[in-house]
C-alpha cells in the first residue's frame, strides 16, 4: 500500500489570533481594558508632581546606583589611571592596557562596566523629564525647577561623554521610536554649543538656589558652565584626530561664572577641623566624612547609602594590597606585637575591615611626591597610616582617602565593600575658587587680587602659606595648576585638566613609580603594574577613548566611524 | 522602550511526506520535507544602541527558515515465535537561517557585554548559532623574530631567558599571525588570523569559527524477543555540530589557575610547541581574553542511550503463580558516548531553551549514567 500525504498550511498564530477575535465578542470592553499590575506605564506616571520629582530623582541613578556598574561608585576613576596620579597595584590586570596604551574598543571597562552606556541611560532619562513633565498640571517654578535639574543633568552626563569618547549623536527627545536614536554622531562643538551650553544656561535660571543636597542647584549648574567654558576654552583632539586649540574668549565667560558662585553662592570653604575624640580630621578632609555628607562645601556630590548590596563599591576597588608587610620592610622592621612578646604584628598590618585588596586606583609615588611640605592634603588625602585603639600607629599600603568609607576600612559593624556610604563629590567651592583663578589669569593677561586670594584660600586651608607675590601670569598658571593637582586628587580631573592645558604627553612621560623610604614608607618599594613603566609615550588617540565596540556594531546604518587610530 | 508595533510572529510552513508501507506493514517508511519559515520573530530584548538609554528592544524583525527531511523506518525484521527483531530508526538533516537582519553581526550567544559582541552572532544568510571569533593561526616561534636569526639554538634559548616579557620585531617577509596585542610580539604567543593585515588585532579579523546546529541528528532503535527473553539498545548522536567549552576559558587560558594537562603541552624555549602557546600569568582574565576556536569543539557524539535486558516468565510458571504477568529486566542508560568532544556531554545548551545560543557547554552538570534493575508484575 502507499500513502501519499501532501499538507499545505499557515499555521498556528493566527489560529489563536481568531480565538481572541471569537473571545473579544463575547466578553464586555471593561473587562478587556486592564492597568498592567507589574509595571508603571508612561501615561500613568507622569501626571503629578509628587511623581514628577521622583522622575526626575531617577535621572541620578544610573551615575550613582550601587552596583557593580555603577560609574562614580566604580569604574569612572579609571579616566585618570595611567596619568601621574593613579595607578593600578601590581598584578591588577584590569587596566594593563591603561598603562601600555594599547586600549581596545573591546575592553571590559568600556563593555561591561557600562561606563559609556549608563551615561547615555542618564541622558534618556533627563530626556524623559524634559519631554513629559511640562504636560504636567503644577506649580510653573517648581516645573521649571525641575526641568532646570534635567537639563542640567543631561548636560554633565554629555559634558564627561564627549571629553571622553568625542563626537556624539546628539539624543535630544524621549525615545518612542528607533529614529529617536538612530543618530550620526555629531562633532564635540555642536555637542558644547547645542546641548551642554543651552542646557546648563537654563538650569542655573530655573533650579533651586539653595544648598545642594543631591541634586542640581542653580549653584551646580553654575559651576559646571564654569567648568565646562574653562575646558572649552583649552585644548583637546577630536574624533577625527585633529588637534583643537579651543577658543580663548571662552576663559572670561568660565571666569565671570566661576565669580558668580564665589559672590552670591550660599557655599564656602569650610575652614574646620573635625574633632571625633581622638580623630582629627582636617578641615580639608571635612567634605568627605561620611557622616555629614553634603557639607556647604559640596555642589554636585552623588550618594551612596548604608544598605546592604547599595553601597558604593570605591572602597573595595581602591583597597591597595590585604595588609602593610612590604611597606614596613623586612620582617625584622615590623614592630613587636606587645611588650614581652616577641611576635611581630603580621595581621594587625591590614586595615581591620579587611578591605579586598582589590588595587584598581591607587595613589602614585608621583603624586605623594607632588605635594609642598606641610601640606594637609598630603596626610589627610593619601593614608599611609592609621592608629589603632590600643595607641599604635601601623603603617598601611598608600590609599586614597576620598574613595573610602573609613567605617568598612576600620571594620564597623554592618559594613562590607558593598555596605559603604562614602559619596562621591565631583564638584565643590573649591572648584569654583580654583578656575576663576585660573580663568582670570587666562583672561586678563595677569592674575589679580581676587585670583591670588582664591587660590591662598585653598592654600591656608591646607595648611600653606601664601603664595609668592608678584607671580607673572605664566607663574601663577602654573601655581594654580599645581594647586588643582593636590586639591583635587582622586576627583577625576588630572587627565581631563592635562587634555585642556595640552600637557597629556608631557606630565606623563616621567613619572615617579617608585617609593622611597622617606615617604612613609620604612624602605623601598613599589606596588605598581608591571606594564606602568613611568616614561611610556601617551599617544594621541587616547586622548579619547574607543566607542565601544559593540555600540560601533549596532550603530553601523547610521554611519558611525570609530575615534581615530582604533582601527575600524 | 514600549514598542506599539508588536505582533504576533507568522509561521508558514510546507510538509511534504511520503508513508510507505511494505509486506503487510512489516517495513514501514516515512520521508518528509519541510520547510518552516518564521518572519517576523519576536525577539525579545533584542540589543539596541546604548544612546537610547535601553540595553535591549523587543520587536518584531528578521526571519528564520528551516529546511529539512526527516527519514524513518519502522521495520519488523524477523517475526517467528521464538525470535523477533524490531529496528525504529530516524534520521533528520536541516539547519535554521535567519535573514531580514537590519544589520549583520547582531550579538547573541555568550556573555553580551563581557565579550564584546558575544560569542555568536546573527548574520544574514548564516545559521542561527553561529559562533564568531578569532581563528588561531599557530605560535610565534624564534625564527619568526629578527632578533633570534642566526643564532643557535642555545643562544636563542638564552636570549629568551633574559627578559621573557620582552618584545622583538617580525622579519621582513613575515606573513604570518599576529598575537593579541602588539606588546605581544615574542616567542610562545598564541598568533591569530589578521583577516586586514594590518598588523592589530581587531573587530575585523573576527569571522565564523564554528556552527553550534548539527549536520545530521539520529536515533536508532533494535529490539529483540527471543523466548521470554527480550533486548534492546538505543543509539542517538548526532554529527557535524560544534561546541563552546566555555569552562576552557579559564582551563585552557594557558594561565596561572588551574589548568587542563594540555598546559603541559604548552610552548617552552626547550621545546617549542607549534600548537600551545606559552604560560603567561597575563593571559587571564577579561581584558587579556580572546575569543578564538580554542574553544570551539566539534561536538559529534554516538551515544548508547539505553540498553534493557527482560525475562518474563513463561505461561506455565504464571498460571501456578495466579498472576498475569511477571518480568525481570535490567537497563542502563547513557552506558557510552563516543565523541572527540573534552568536556562533560556534547549535548549542550547554554540556558537549556534560548535558541539563539545555542550550543554553549558552561559547566553543564554531566548527565548520570544510572543502571536500573526491576520487576514489573501484572496481577
């Protein structure tokens, strides 16, 4: 017998499709229509203002959340790895390509970590605000307030994306279709002149003017307008490899809105120690005590808070080495456990949080050596030491003090790596002091009476002396420069600072890699990565990064070409 | 990023078949044809570009066509009272493409992110399951150097030895791989394909390292009554498809960590490997890792799924039993598998039923090899 069976048939979808039409008829339209239970949808979010500040609370979150992703919470001090300042410690292979310049558009930093992307998710959000809160029904200020923050906001997350990655597609609406974002990328001018300037002009006439608590203040913008003429105002090299001088007229604007701050800003440079029994901190040091975040110093700091898994993960990642053994020397240095016993300290050598000795961003021995005698921010800011309650001082691996919470370091109750709230503080007064100066000097020819006291503010703070008088305007550029370098460290300004004044090549090319034994330490030593050799050629195309390459995939209909000397 | 336009993806398929049915239904045979093709997949969080401020999308695009025959036989070989012999086999052949891509190289597969682009990609006109990557093109050895011309080998050895993270320069005529980074540039380096030429690893010299769909998948069946006796044995393989190990990244990184004794092998100064590369502490981890068919394998297996042996005992004995039935049996399955493949079961998925990474072996728990031993009696 044979069979033959031929079937022709378009199957399945619509099958169930006409089962719904059959549904449809027999039921009644309320109770077809549903709010979905487990999400929030557009429409029914943005209708008050209750909801219209958390929206726009939610913009902070993708450059503040504390995860693993999180870009000032983790990944975004690696900018300034391989500059003078920040190292990673040996055999910390992250960064390797940081220091022998062979930066990939595949890196984990620039992939995974989400540095480039999350920068861009807080562009859409701030997109969102913008595009959905003015259709609310409330108060016009308050509206303004916070539409002020998001432009203010998207403008910062743009601003650190272009001195980072170049030309950018300029993503100005809330996306509701793919033309929303599939976009050519833009050059850094329009980027400057079309987004980041407009936006933070709106900001500092609509936002708040009060002290800043988290989000942007008409005082934030301010400063990051200042910031970002300053910078406009240097030079930088564009996608296309092109060297930029950057436009000089651009400093009397940076110096006129730095001014503004200094003369009608509620901030100011706290001049106070902190007293904690036996602790001292020095009112240099006094922004960045965990227990009193946003001081009046603080203009744009993003938070980090004490619950479990939301803590920012700087402390782990700035964690040099598990204990002090090689900074004490040979064994022989160590000191004797306790009186009669002659056990050498071994554990007590590491900080009692124990701290993973992860060692991404270390202090170099270049910028330890940097600062003038004298200088509190030496001592507060990179901790070689630390005092144990029972009297002794042991010596510890060079850390930055600003990346961690102390409480984890010293073993708190209820602390861990993930379970920190150091805040990162991007900008404070000081910055403002410390680019009028230097925006004064640039654009007036010579500094002035002002400028020389803005920065001797800074000075005596730390525990300095007035800086000489009658400094020519190439000296005080490179006085005010110097200054930034020991005020801000760790803050991630020293490679976009080296960028703007075009000195990239030159402060990197011989660097300090090397401990000495009167730096703290009881002998020589040296924890740097192999590959940071001190005297490596940085070269032109990594003054910015590599778009990543997954984004150069996904972009390839719109045209995108990579950031020169990347390859395709 | 809500997406107003989702619909419901379309099936169209074609089946053509052909029973047939010999000697009283003692041979049975079935052929079929089809071709299914699927347009408009829903693909859910599918990658997007980050300036949208979404990680993924879920949309209707792309297509994907399967063609493909299915062979079977049913077929009663030998029938007497005190031997019977049963053989079911099928055999089916075909592959899914996928087209209508906006864009070729879409990432899926392994680790979106971790390794950039993942481990496969979805490419117009390719199987779904095609793993991309680097394609190894040997090790560096001495001669390859012009430091180490003209020197013997002891020298050549020892100048080697005096700085092991030194880098030396290609000679002139030079036509061959390039290691992963041009700091990289010395004896014992893994070299791969430079697909431009242009002396840098890069996206570019990425292409198609390996298929995770088999040529060809297969089931055999043979039973045997002989008395009250009864046997089976069941194969199943399949042939042609191949396999991310992806447990080797870290194995067979040629690192510090535990490796597979394949380190062993690796290249020395004393005795040059033409296949492993040296062991380097900094070839591990993310920044220092390439995706390459090191960590493709073919994944071709036959294995014997299941063997049972029956007795069943006769009328008689039953009868005095006052039961109905009573059978002995003991069985065992997956007793072995032949395969080249080194890790654990070639039979692999990464999440078990994401099909668009297909093929991905991750530490996937082994299969048990369980012998069973029973007695079934009907009352």
């Amino acid at each position: 017998m044979i069979q033959i069976k031929i079937d022709y048939m378009m199957k399945t979808k619509y099958l169930i499709g006409a089962l719904l039409v059959a549904l449809l008829a027999i039921s009644c339209e309320d109770f077809l229509e549903e709010e979905p239970p487990n999400f929030v949808s557009t429409d029914v979010f943005w209708v008050s203002a209750e909801n219209a500040r958390i929206g726009t609370d939610a913009m902070y979150e993708p450059l503040s959340d504390g995860s693993s992703n999180a870009v000032f919470g983790r990944g975004w001090p690696a900018v300034d790895v391989g500059t003078d300042d920040v190292m990673s410690r040996v055999n910390r292979n992250n960064f390797a390509d940081w220091f022998s310049h062979t930066i990939n558009a595949g890196h984990p930093w620039l992939e995974a970590w989400q540095t480039y992307d999350n920068h861009w998710t807080g562009i859409a959000r701030a997109n969102d605000v913008l595009e959905f809160v003015p259709r609310i029904a409330m108060d016009e200020t308050e509206k303004n307030a916070l539409l002020g923050e998001a432009y203010a906001f998207r403008a910062f997350c743009y601003f650190n994306l272009v001195r980072a990655w170049g030309d950018l597609p300029k993503v100005v609406n809330s996306i509701d279709d793919a033309s929303d974002f599939n976009l050519p990328r833009s050059s850094a001018d329009e980027i400057y002149t079309e987004i980041i300037i407009p936006g933070l002009q709106f900001a500092e006439e609509n936002c708040v003017d009060e002290l800043h608590n988290g989000r942007m203040t008409k005082w934030s913008a301010k400063l990051i307008l200042a910031d970002v003429y300053l910078t406009y105002a240097g030079t930088r090299r564009t996608s296309q490899g092109e060297f930029v001088q950057g436009d000089a007229s651009y400093y009397a604007l940076a110096r006129d809105k730095a001014k503004e701050i200094i003369d009608g800003s509620p901030h100011a440079l706290i001049t106070e120690d902190f007293v904690d029994g036996e602790h001292i901190t020095p009112a240099c040091g006094v922004p960045w005590l965990e227990a009193q975040p946003y001081s009046v110093e603080s203009i744009l700091e993003f938070g980090s808070t004490n619950v479990s898994e939301f803590g920012s993960w700087l402390s782990r990642e700035c964690s040099p080495f598990f204990h002090g053994r090689q900074y004490w020397g040979p064994a022989g240095g160590m000191p004797l456990v306790s009186e009669g016993n002659s056990g050498r300290v071994n554990n007590e050598l590491r900080f009692p949080g124990r701290p993973p000795a992860t060692g991404f961003y270390i202090p170099t021995p270049d910028l330890y050596a940097h600062f003038e005698d004298g200088d509190e921010r030496r001592d507060w800011g990179i901790m070689t030491r630390y005092d144990t309650p029972d009297g002794n001082t042991y010596l510890c691996q060079p850390t930055f003090r600003k990346y961690v919470d102390i409480d984890f370091f010293l073993g708190a109750e209820n602390t861990s790596f993930l379970n920190t709230n150091n805040n990162f503080i991007v900008y404070r007064y000081a910055d403002a002091l410390l680019i009028f100066a230097e925006a004064q000097n640039e654009a007036d020819g010579s500094p002035n009476t002002e400028a020389i006291l803005a920065v001797n503010e800074i000075r005596n703070r730390a525990g300095l002396s007035d800086l000489a008088s009658g400094l020519s305007q190439n000296e005080f550029r490179d006085a005010v420069l110097r200054e930034r370098r020991s005020e801000f460290h760790g803050e991630i300004k020293r490679k976009f600072d080296l960028m703007r004044t075009n000195r990239l090549l030159s402060e990197t090319s011989d660097i300090k890699v090397e401990w000495t034994a009167e730096e703290g330490s009881l002998q020589d030593y040296t924890n740097k990565h192999v590959f940071f050799t001190g005297n490596e050629v940085w070269p032109d195309r990594e003054w910015l990064y590599p778009i990543p390459q997954t984004q150069m995939n996904l972009n390839v209909n719109n045209n995108w070409v990579q950031n020169e000397g990347y390859g395709l | 990023m809500a997406n107003p336009n989702l619909t419901w993806e379309t099936t169209a398929q074609f089946d053509a078949g052909l029973d047939l049915a010999l000697f009283k239904n003692r041979f049975e045979f079935t052929f079929d044809y089809f071709r299914k093709k699927t347009t408009d997949l829903l693909i859910a969080n599918n990658r997007i570009p980050s300036q949208s401020g979404f990680s993924g999308f879920t949309e209707n695009f792309a297509n994907i066509t399967a063609n493909g025959l299915e062979f079977s036989v049913n077929a009663r070989i030998i029938r007497n009272k005190t031997l019977a012999w049963t053989l079911n086999a099928n055999v089916s052949t075909g592959k899914a493409i996928v087209d209508g891509l906006p864009i070729d190289l879409l990432p899926s597969g392994f680790d979106q992110g971790w390794l950039p682009g993942g481990s496969q990609r979805l490419i117009n006109g390719e199987e779904i399951g095609t793993f991309f990557g680097h394609k190894r093109a040997g090790i560096a050895q001495f001669d390859d150097f012009v430091e180490f011309q003209g020197l013997s080998n002891e020298e050549q050895i020892a100048l080697y030895n005096q700085d092991r993270t030194a880098t030396y320069t290609f000679v002139d005529d030079y036509d061959g791989g390039i290691p992963r980074a041009g700091n990289r540039n010395r004896p014992g380096e893994q070299l791969y394909v430079d697909l431009d030429g242009n002396g840098e690893l890069s996206e570019v010299d990425k292409e198609i390292i390996g298929q995770a769909q088999p040529d060809v998948t297969f089931g055999i069946n043979n039973t045997f009554e002989i008395g009250n006796f009864d046997f089976s044995f069941f194969f199943d393989g399949q042939f042609g498809n191949d396999v991310a190990n992806v447990s080797n990244w870290n194995l067979l990184a040629f690192s510090q960590q535990q490796q597979l004794a394949q380190v062993n092998q690796a290249w020395t100064p004393e005795n040059p490997s033409t296949s492993n590369p040296r062991v380097d502490s900094t070839n591990n981890g993310a920044p220092n890792f390439v995706f390459s068919d090191r960590f493709i394998e073919d994944g071709s297996f036959i294995r014997l799924q299941n063997v049972t042996l029956g007795y069943s005992l006769p009328a008689d004995v039953l009868d005095d039993l006052k039961l109905t039935s009573l059978r002995f049996y003991i069985s065992g399955t997956n007793l072995f598998t032949i395969t080249d493949y080194t890790g654990f079961n070639p039979d692999v998925n990464l999440t078990g039923r994401d099909n668009l990474s297909l093929g991905h072996d991750f530490g996937g728990y082994p299969l048990a090899r369980a012998i069973m031993m029973g007695l079934n009696i009907t009352l």
